[in-house]
C-alpha cells in the first residue's frame, strides 16, 4: 500500500499536476511541429487576434518578459512570427504571424477537439471545470492571510 503524503488531499496540487498532465498530453502533436505548450498558446492568441504586441501577448498569456521574450524568439527564429518595432512608438514591439505560422493553425486546428476526447469527461463536466478554473484564476490577486 502507498503511504499517504497529505498532497492528494490538497486542491493546489491536484491543479499542478493536472496541468502538467494537460501540457503532456499536447506534446505529441505538438513536438513534430517543433513547438512547446507554451508557444502553442502564443500561437493561438495572434491565430484568432492578429498581430499582438508583446506587452498585450504577456498579459493575455500571464506571461513577464523574461518568460515571453525567448519563447518568441524561438518562435521567430523557427519562422513562424516575426517581431516589428511600432511605427509610431518604437518602445513598442508587435508580433505578426508569418505565413507559416498561418499553416500552422489550419494543420492543429482539431488539436483541442482531440485533447478533450483523451480527457475522461463528460461535456458537462468540462464545462463546469473550465467555469471553476476560471473562478480560480479570477481569484488570483487575492492574498492568503498572513503572507507579506
């Protein structure tokens, strides 16, 4: 018998390591595009809003720039984004996809159709965890007591 280590009973954990499953379930369509989780969603934020700045693209992904900057790098040197000073403000950098990074939403367009069918819940379910996690996330800037 496994010896209990008091993790299993918190909500905290079973959230880490569920999003680590989530993360290890897209790897392998997504490693053949030579892509990582994470760049997959600053993906889909420039598919399904166009060219983005940096600055929007951290916060919609809650992401800081040392975290964003290489992610987009790679994502740039892999040719599927290109980066652009602003015209107007050259402080500001935008994103753009470029063509192949346009191929790329029509070839992983099914992908979270398929994450969800490997996913042993029914679309109520769903559902009602995406709505939680959302209350979860929302609740984020609150403090737990005591802590500085």
């Amino acid at each position: 018998m496994v010896e209990s280590t008091g993790l299993e009973q918190m909500v905290c954990f079973q959230l880490h390591a569920a999003s680590r499953t989530m993360t290890a379930i897209y790897r392998p369509a997504l490693d053949p595009h030579g892509l990582t989780y994470p760049q997959y969603l600053a993906l889909r934020v420039l598919w399904h809003r166009g060219p983005t700045t940096v600055r929007d693209l951290g916060k919609l992904l809650d992401l800081d720039s040392g975290t964003l900057s290489p992610l987009l790098k790679r994502l740039e040197t892999a040719g599927h984004v290109r980066r652009q000073r602003g015209t107007a403000d050259e402080r500001t950098v935008e994103i753009h996809l470029t063509d192949s990074g346009h191929h790329l939403r029509q070839e992983l367009a099914d992908l979270p159709r398929r994450v969800a069918c490997t996913v042993d819940l029914t679309e109520d379910e769903f559902i009602q965890l995406h709505h939680l996690l959302g209350r979860v996330r929302g609740s984020s800037s609150g403090r737990v007591r005591g802590s500085r």
